[in-house]
DNA sequence: AAACGTTACACCAAGCTTGC
DNA sequence: GCAAGCTTGGTGTAACGTTT
C-alpha cells in the first residue's frame, strides 16, 4: 500500500480504533476521547468502510471485536505510540526527576510480602515515583487494557490441576516468570509438625485458603486416591488469614512458601507429603509498555525487590 | 426501566469550483 | 487573484431499536 493512500485517510480513525479496542465500548471510547457516543458511533463506521470489516459486532449488551479487530489491536497501538512520540521531546529517562504514578496489582498476601521490598527498591532509584497497589481480580486484565494497571504479579493457575482460571485468559498479556511458588505445610510453634506423614496429614484439621471457601481442590483428590479425607475445618479467604489462624490454633494449613517465609507470624514448616506441582508466579503487563523505558526501569526493579526479599528471609 | 449502539437531521468548517 | 456558492465530512441532539 502506497504511503499516499493516507493522505484519504483521517489518522484520528486510528485513535479512535485504538480507544475502541481498548475499551471494547462506543461509549467508553467516545468519553475517552472527548467526542460524544453517537460520534464515536460515525466515526466507527468510517472505520469498518475503510477496513471493509465489522471490526466490532454486538453480542447482547456487549460489543465484541471480530477476528480482524485483535489482528489489528497491535499494529494500532504500535502506531499510536509512533505518532504521539514525533510529538513528545526526545528525552532520555530519568528515574531521578520521574514523577507521577505506577499502579501495580498483586494480591493480598503478596502486597503485605513485597510491598515493603518493592517500594524501597524503587524509591532508591525513583524517589519522585508514586506507586499504587491495587488487588488482582478478574477485570486485572481489562484493566491491563485501558492502561489503568500497569504491571501485576499473579500465579499462572495452568500450572495447577483442579483449580479453576476463573475464565481469566492472560494470553493478551506478556508473562515473565519471576519466581516459584512452592508449598509447605505450616502449624504453629505450640503445636509443631516438622514432618508428616500421610496419614497424619489428614488426621489433623485444616484450615484452607481460597477465594469461593469450598475448601475442596486437588489435595483431597489426592487424598481419596489413597483411600484417606481429610476434615476442613476451617476455611478462609486469604492466606494471610490461614496464616494467623493456624499461628493460633492447633489447625494445619498447606501455604505457599513465599507467604510463609514472610509473614510476621511464628510457624513451623513441614514438606507437605501430597505432591503438589510448584506454581510459577509471573510479572504480567501489557505488550506496549514492552518497549516503554520507564515501564522497563520499574518492573526490573519490581522483579528485584521480589527475589531479595525472597532470599532475605 | 436502563443501558447502549445506530440512525436521521441540522449545523458548521474547510475545501473545491466557477465566474469575474 | 478573489469572492460566492457548492460539496464534503465531522459533530451534536434527539429519536429509535435491541437487549437485559
């Protein structure tokens, strides 16, 4: 295609279909881009003319992008970032006078291990930077999308068996492992398990930790294929909380390591004596801010304070 | 009833054509 | 070269249709 052929073309049509991938909405992407909905709705059409494609069609309430329009969804947001940096000064990054804010999602139990690490790591380096924790949840990766969220940390759930994605697909999202996640067997100090067989593992009571609280998962598959059950005698939703509670009681809770190795709490770790598989835990971000050098500068430096605060304990 | 995309219509600005 | 009139394209308001 000849270079010319844009001159025809309005190059607002590819912010717009920037913004309209972005938000999956006229509506959304009209408030976005300062224009009223039923504008946003023209200027669509002039994008499925000149695509010659639907780019995005109705299913009920929702408008969902054709094939063509995921296809699209990097070449645009290549684009658009070439075109807003002939605008930008062409300045080196500066971590020093970085100002403005990052916001990163991670969960509870890992907000309360890495925050500390991370925001020291990174005030080193950016003092001027603000950095905004927010949780993990199943709009993390629309968030990721409308450039709301800009780096998470989650576990790669494939990895384990029995336990649901929650229809969360990441594939749209750059993945880098960070660190594994390994699971131990935890009791408190007033009732220590330095090891376990078995069969005392599920003699003992439980405390689980899970966001629907069902308590059932691939551990009792394990078990009720050694003709064993265990009782789940408590059931929480968050590790912290297992945690403390396990730190209190005589119950027994099977915790990733990494929440165990850095939690206030006093507790005796044991191997667990169910194989469970490790689960990589990833840095997740979208794919333009690959290149981004003040994205680059803050998840290195994220990755960093995660492995040291790992290896302080 | 509410939310949301599409369409009809009117208005406006910019570009183009035409006649001088 | 210049001004008047026409054309084109974008926007907003209002109304409409569909879905939940």
């Amino acid at each position: 295609m000849s270079v010319m052929y844009l001159a025809g073309l309005d190059l607002n049509l590819l912010l717009a279909l920037d913004r309209l991938i972005a938000h999956r909405s006229v509506t959304e992407a009209a408030r976005a881009l300062g224009v009223t909905q039923p504008a946003m709705s023209r200027t669509l059409g002039r994008l499925r003319d000149a695509l010659d494609d639907p780019l995005f069609v109705r299913e009920g309430r929702a408008l969902v992008p054709t094939p063509r329009a995921l296809a699209l969804a990097p070449k645009v947001t290549a684009a658009v970032r070439a075109a807003a940096a002939v605008f930008e000064p062409d300045a080196p990054f500066d971590p020093v006078a970085e100002r403005g804010s990052f916001t990163l999602g991670m969960g509870e139990e890992t907000q309360r291990a890495f925050a500390p690490a991370i925001v020291a790591r990174l005030w080193a380096d950016a003092p001027g930077l603000d950095l905004r924790f927010r949780p993990l949840s199943v709009r993390s990766v629309e968030e990721s999308r409308r450039g709301e969220l800009d780096l998470a940390l989650g576990p790669d759930l494939s990895a384990l068996p029995r336990v649901a994605s929650g229809g969360v697909d990441l594939s749209e999202l750059v993945q880098r492992p960070v660190y594994e996640r390994r699971f131990v067997v935890v009791s408190s100090p007033a009732h220590p398990r330095r090891r376990l067989g078995l069969k005392t593992f599920a003699r003992l009571p439980h405390v689980v930790a899970g966001p629907d609280s069902s308590g059932r998962g691939f551990i009792d598959d394990y078990l009720e294929g050694h003709d064993l059950a265990r009782r789940v005698a408590a059931a929480v939703t968050t590790f912290d909380a297992a945690a403390a509670l396990v730190a209190e009681s005589a119950l027994i809770a099977t915790l990733p390591d990494d929440v165990v190795r850095t939690s206030p709490r006093r507790l005796v770790t044991a191997p667990p004596p169910v194989p469970i598989p490790p689960v990589p835990m990833l840095l997740l971000w979208h794919p333009r801010d690959t290149t981004d050098a003040r994205h680059r500068f803050v998840r290195e430096r994220v990755a960093e304070a995660i492995q040291s605060a790992l290896g302080a304990r």
